[in-house]
C-alpha cells in the first residue's frame, strides 16, 4: 500500500485549517453585520419616537395659540402620535400646562410625554430580545413677534400682486414681501416665467415705488420703478423670492374670552354735520360714518356681515380694533371663524363686509394692559375673518401718530390713495397704489400686531 507523502498530507491540513478559519471568520462578520444593522434599527426609532413626541407637541401648542380647548389639543396631539407617526399603543401623556422641567406651570406651553414598547424585527422574530420601552419628551409654546415688513401681499395667484396705477411715490420705510408668482423680469432684466398671468409687481405710468427691501416671488414689467429708501443706494428689488407664510395666521379669532362684548349694538350710519355721539365696544351690523363728531370708546368692535366705513366727519377712536366678519360668527365660541385655515376663501359677498377709512380720522391700534387676554390683539387696528376677502381701501391726508396699528385682511385687496405719513402695517392678499400724492408707510416706535410663532422649547 502506498502511503501519502508528507507533503500531500501537509497541504491538506492547511487547506482544513484555512475552511475552518474562514469559517469563523464569517460567523464573526455576519455577526458584526447583524449587531449594525439592529443598532441602527434601534436608533431609528428612538428618533421616530422623539420626532413625534415633538410633533404633539408641537401641535398641542398651535391648538393652544388659537385659544381652543385643551381637550381638542390633546386630542390633535394624540392624533401626531398614533396616526400620522404609526405609533400605536403608545402610551401618549399631554400636560398643558408642563408638569415638569423650567416651564413647569406655564400657561401657553405644551408638554409631551411618550412610552412606547419596542424591538427590532430580527431579535423579536428569534426570541432573544424581549421589548425594550422607549420614553422621549417635548415641550413647545408660542412667542409674540411683530414682523419687521410693513406690506405684506400673501396672495400667490394675485397679478399684479403689487400694482402701482398712478403718477405718485408710496415710500416704505421697511421691507416689502409680494407673494405672486406672476411673470415679468427680475432686477437684472433676466426673464422670469410666471406661474400665473400677470405681471407680479406692476408699475404704470411714471409712478413709482421707494423702500428698503423689495422681496418678489415673481418678476416685474419695471425694475427702474422699484428705488431705493436712501437715494444712491443699491437697488432694493430681489425676485424670485420665496414664499412668505403669513405672520398673522396663528392669531386667534377674537372671542369674549379675550375681550369681545357680548352686546348687540346694532347699526350705526352717521350722515350729519351737527351730530355727536360716543359709541362703545360690542357687536354691530355696520358703522358708516361720514358727518358728525364721533367717539369711539377703546375695546373691541365687532362688525357682523356689514361694512366699516369710516369716509367723513370728525372722527376719535383711539385703542381700538375693528373686527369684520359674517352673519353666523358665535362671540362665545369665536366659529365658524375659529375653523378657517390658511386656503379658506368665502364665496358669498351678501355675508360680509370691507373697510373703507379716510385717513382723516384719528385710528390708533388696539392697546390693552398685558394682564387683559385681549392684549394679544394689541397692535391690531383692522382685523378681517381670516377668510374674508372683501377689498380694504385707505385714503386720505394723514400725520404722523394720525393712523395707528396693522390691517390684517390675507385676502382682500388693499387700494392706498392720498398722501401723508401712515404709521401702519398692512398684511393683505394684494396691494393696489393709487393717485399722484407721495404717501409714506412708516412705524419705528409705533406697536404693530404680533404673530404667535410656535418653537419647541425642550
């Protein structure tokens, strides 16, 4: 019998130890393999958990910035969690105001706790890893921050979305944001194609526009017309610019919880020279005042399905607000206005009104002590339902401290006519500029109304 030589013998025992160590070493690197990809399924959803504990958060705090009830901010928290995060079966804890952490027992603030039971796929499936239990928390409120532009076009369909008609100069001393995506050209005559037909900044005739920032989402038919504050300066036009969400769209509608008098005052239409009257805050059908010697008292004035015109006379309402809305609005309760949405357009003009005022008046800006929960509407002059889009004009020969505070109207057509020194914000759909006067829109030291921006806090 022949015997295998030492040299077969030894290559065959190598070739067994290299299967046995690669063997091994496989073993080894499914297993690294393994252990990365279970970590980084744990840490996932230690991240799924905490993003949408913030998110409840987060949305409790918008609920409560509307001044809607704590029970539809759980619940719309609850919502965040089990619904749009596919978290079920957590164990979901919403505390308004926070239990715990530095903004323990402040109103405003939403705290949101989270307990969910988790294991990844692979060790469940094999029995080795019992559920582990997850627990994330968050806290949001809300600040009160005046927006640093003084016109403010919201409306993206708009053409023109700034237009200018006119042989006169509107000089804005602040920024000016026009959210139409109409047609045009930009600050460099390059071309910029218009998601809707129009021009979005317009300027006819030999009108002009002088400001500190003109920020368009769109283009204009004349860059040469958009000037700037400081003679000399550089060219204050950017287009192309992006959407500008509405600062006002989280300012609650105002209800008697913050200040509205449940009073039905009825209708108020002064035409005579000789009268004087002093009339105070509740809920009216309309207010047309064109003659007369008139008072209004400060607060809140209600102003359900009718207009406000203010065209004449001699007119005092200083610490006001005027808010115009519909037939069916519930002071109580603040609906069907408390439901509008960003996109909520009405449809039905027999159901609302506008605002005409003639700058001869004397209006000053809602001004209420900070303990008043109607202070969150100080600043605010004009408040249209969020829906309405009935259209705004002001017009007139004002001075400085004459026309006090921000109209807020997102949808509505603003027409500006006359001259003087506004000390007022507009917040509006779109802006049509008038006449052949010089009207200037300023209000450094002035207040404005404030939007209530929602941040995670921890």
């Amino acid at each position: 019998m022949q015997r295998p030589s030492p040299a077969a013998s030894s290559h065959s025992s190598r070739r067994g130890t290299v299967l046995v160590l690669t063997s091994m070493g496989l073993v080894a690197m499914m297993g690294m393999m393994f252990l990365v990809v279970e970590s980084g399924r744990a840490m996932a959803k230690v991240r799924h958990v905490q993003n949408a504990t913030d998110a409840a958060a987060l949305a409790a705090a918008q609920i409560l910035v509307r001044r809607q009830s704590n029970s539809l901010a759980t619940t719309t928290a609850n919502t965040y969690i089990s619904t749009y995060n596919q978290l079920s079966g957590a164990t979901v804890t919403i505390s308004m105001p926070p239990i715990s952490g530095p903004y323990a027992g402040r109103m405003g603030y939403a705290e949101s706790k989270v307990r969910f039971d988790s294991a990844t796929p692979l060790l469940q499936s094999m029995g080795i890893a019992s559920a582990a239990t997850l627990n994330s928390r968050a806290v949001a409120g809300y600040r009160s921050i005046a927006s640093a532009e003084l016109v403010i076009a919201l409306d993206k369909t708009a053409t023109p979305g700034l237009n200018c008609v006119g042989n006169g100069q509107l000089t804005i001393d602040g920024g000016c944001i026009t959210n139409s995506q109409g047609w045009g050209v930009d600050e460099f005559g390059a071309n910029v194609p218009g998601a809707v037909n129009g021009y979005a900044g317009n300027i006819g005739s030999n009108g002009r526009f002088k400001g500190r920032a003109f920020k368009i989402s769109g283009g204009v038919n004349n860059p040469a017309g958009f000037q700037p504050y400081i003679a000399g300066g550089d060219s204050p036009l950017k287009c192309r610019a992006g959407i500008y969400p509405d600062p006002l769209i989280n300012l609650p509608t105002p209800t008697t919880a913050t200040g509205v008098v449940n009073i039905d005052r009825g209708r108020v239409q002064v035409s005579s020279t000789n009268y004087k009257g002093t009339f105070n805050p509740g809920i009216y059908s309309t207010i047309s005042i064109s003659g007369g010697t008139i008072t209004f008292n400060p607060g809140i004035y209600v102003i359900k399905g009718g207009d406000l015109k203010i065209t004449g006379g001699t007119v005092n309402a200083v610490g006001v607000m005027f808010y115009i809305t519909t037939t069916d609005y519930d002071p109580t309760t603040g609906l069907p206005d408390a439901n509008d949405g960003a996109n909520t357009v009405l449809t039905s003009a027999s159901q609302r009104g506008g605002a005409s005022v003639n700058s001869n008046a004397t209006l000053n800006a809602l001004n209420l002590p900070s303990s008043n929960p109607g202070s969150i509407f100080n600043g605010m002059l004009i408040y249209h339902r969020r829906a309405n889009n009935m259209p705004i004009s002001v017009a007139g020969n004002a001075t400085a401290g004459q026309v006090v505070g921000t109209i807020y109207s997102r949808w509505s057509q603003l027409t500006l006519t006359g001259q003087g020194v506004f000390n007022t914000q507009f917040v509006v759909g779109n802006v049509k500029w008038s006449g052949n006067g010089a009207m200037t829109i300023m209000a450094s030291g002035y207040d404005l109304a404030k939007g209530n921006l929602v941040y995670l806090v921890e």
